[in-house]
C-alpha cells in the first residue's frame, strides 16, 4: 500500500481523486483548508484528513514530513481564474506550490505530482489566439494572460526547478486536467463555471472559452495512480494533458473553434467528428493511460438511473 499526501484533498477535483487513490488501494493523507464530509462518505476508510494551512511554509513543512508519505500530489489553489484579486490568486498559488513541494522534497518524499491547467497555453487572451497547430499537446507554447494561468506555469516550472536540484533521487510530473467534471455533475449537479453539463452542451459559448475541453474526475484519479506506478520508468518532470478522447459539443470543433476564436480555421480543419481540440496521446505514450468516461456515455446513464432502465435502453438520449 502506498501512502499518498493529497493536498487540496476537500475540493471538487480533491474529493474524486482521495476517493478514486483510495479504492485503488492507497492510504491517503488529504490537506486542506478545511475537512471535507463528502470526503468522509466517498473515500473508505484508508483515508485521513487534517486541516492545514498550506500557505505557511512552516505549517507546510511539518504536515507534510508527518504524514510519512511515499508519493504527495499537490491540487491545492484558488481554482477559478479571476475568482479574486490577480496578486492573491498569484501569490496564493505560488506558495502554495513551492511550499508543499519543498516540503515534500526535505521530507524525502520520492515521487512528487502536481496539478497544473491548460490555460498556460493562453487560449482566451483578449488580445486574440492562435496556436500553431491543432489538437494542442505538450509542445503547445505557454502564453499565459492572466494571474491563474500564470500560477499554474508557475507550478510546472517549481517541480522542474526543484527536480533540477535533486536530480532523479526525487521523481516529478506536472499534469494539465480539462474541465473536470465530478460524478454529480452528470447527475445535473452545477460544474464549476455555475453551469450544468446539458447547459454546456446546449450553448456552445459556455464550452468555448475553454476551447470545449473536459474530463471526469475519475479519470484523472486513474491517470494519478498509473503515474505514480510510472514516475520511475520515464523521463523526471514530465508535463502532461489529460483529457477525455472526444470534445463536450455536439458539433465537430472543426466549426465550432473558429466561430468562437477567430483566426484558428487552418489550424482547427482536422478536427472532425468527435475529435477533441486538446490531446492525451503523449500520456497513452509514456504510461499507457487512456480516458475512459465520455459526456454521451455518462449522460445516458445518468438518465437510465433517473428513468429506471438500464443505460442501453435510452443510449442515444443526449446525443
């Protein structure tokens, strides 16, 4: 059994991974904020929770070495960009970063994972952006806009920093989750920009910004796992997307991400069909880890529950 630091184990992300780590077999040492009940009643009982202050460098470091853990995977933030001041989204973010990191590599924790997002590429700048090429990968330049997408590049370049002074004696990853959509959030739960899945779906505009991107929640707690069991077998401090193999539209992004970002026609041609405008390839590469959960899947069978039939029976209901 391995015993895994969650921070930021109480938050929407948070509450599926400690969960999905959980049910794989780990002990989990969730830090946050606060305790979370939902925590209590998803994760089983391989999982504790402390309410810590991460932002204090001192408090950080002494949770973490307490805890004892074989591997820390490190969510904690201020989630939603512009959801306060840009000085105290940046100043939280990169301490919480640094901190929880550094704390993590003096406590002589071996594999060390934090979360990053794909807004570091920069896509929503009201300056206008174009990417070179489409779907976007790893390769993708950075150009973040505001104070949350530089955050998150900032905690990227803490795990490379850090993994620079160690060396391989510690394992790092970065890894960038699309919109992340919990399990109630199916269920017609608000996802985190106060919409739900349908609303998303039945408006384009809502999914745009994001240029249509999601996962759910559950795959990324199995992204975790099956990189944790990799770190020691591919390149240190590697970054990468997760996301779902298909787009939250119903129409092809070859038409819907020029209507919404103007100038991308040549670069968004290939995207036909179901193709998603953000691809995990790179993750199916180096550890073999594939998506497994779609919106028409999950939207059918949340309406089979809700209906009392079986999922098969209404399996072209969201379509």
């Amino acid at each position: 059994m391995t015993r895994i630091v969650v921070t930021g184990g109480a938050g929407r992300l948070g509450r599926s991974l400690v969960a999905g780590l959980a049910d794989a077999g780990h002990e989990i040492v969730s830090l946050d904020r606060e305790v979370s009940d939902a925590v209590e009643l998803t994760s089983r009982d391989a999982v504790t929770q402390a309410a810590v202050d991460l932002t204090d460098a001192d408090t950080a470091a002494a949770a973490v070495a307490d805890a004892r853990a074989d591997a820390l995977v490190h969510l904690a933030a201020i989630a939603v960009p512009f959801s306060a001041p840009e000085d105290v989204i940046l100043r939280t973010n990169a301490a919480l970063a640094l901190n929880t990191m550094s704390a993590a590599v003096a406590a002589g924790v071996p594999r060390i994972i934090t979360a990053s997002s794909p807004t570091v590429i920069g896509y929503g700048s009201p300056t206008g952006w174009v990417p070179p090429s489409m779907p976007l990968d790893e390769s993708t330049p950075t150009r973040p806009w505001n104070a949350y997408a530089l955050s998150k590049l900032l905690a990227e370049q803490t795990a490379a920093m850090l993994a620079r002074q160690t060396g391989d004696a510690t394992r790092f990853a970065a890894f960038r989750p699309c919109y992340v959509i919990a399990p109630e959030e199916w269920e017609g739960a608000v996802t985190q920009q106060g919409h739900t899945v349908r609303e998303r779906l039945d408006d384009p505009a809502l999914s745009a910004p994001a240029v249509f991107n999601y996962v759910d929640a559950r795959d990324v707690a199995a992204f975790v796992d099956v990189l944790l069991a990799a770190m020691g077998d591919i390149p240190n401090a590697e970054t990468f997307f997760v996301g779902a193999d298909d787009a939250l539209a119903r129409e092809p992004l070859c038409d819907l991400v020029p209507r919404f970002h103007p100038g991308t026609e040549e670069v968004a041609a290939g995207l036909v069909g179901t193709t998603p405008a953000f691809t995990s390839a790179k993750a199916a590469r180096l550890i073999g880890w594939h998506p497994t959960r779609t919106w028409r899947d999950e939207l059918a069978a949340a309406d089979a529950r809700a209906a009392g039939s079986s999922p098969d029976s209404r399996k072209d209901t969201a379509a």
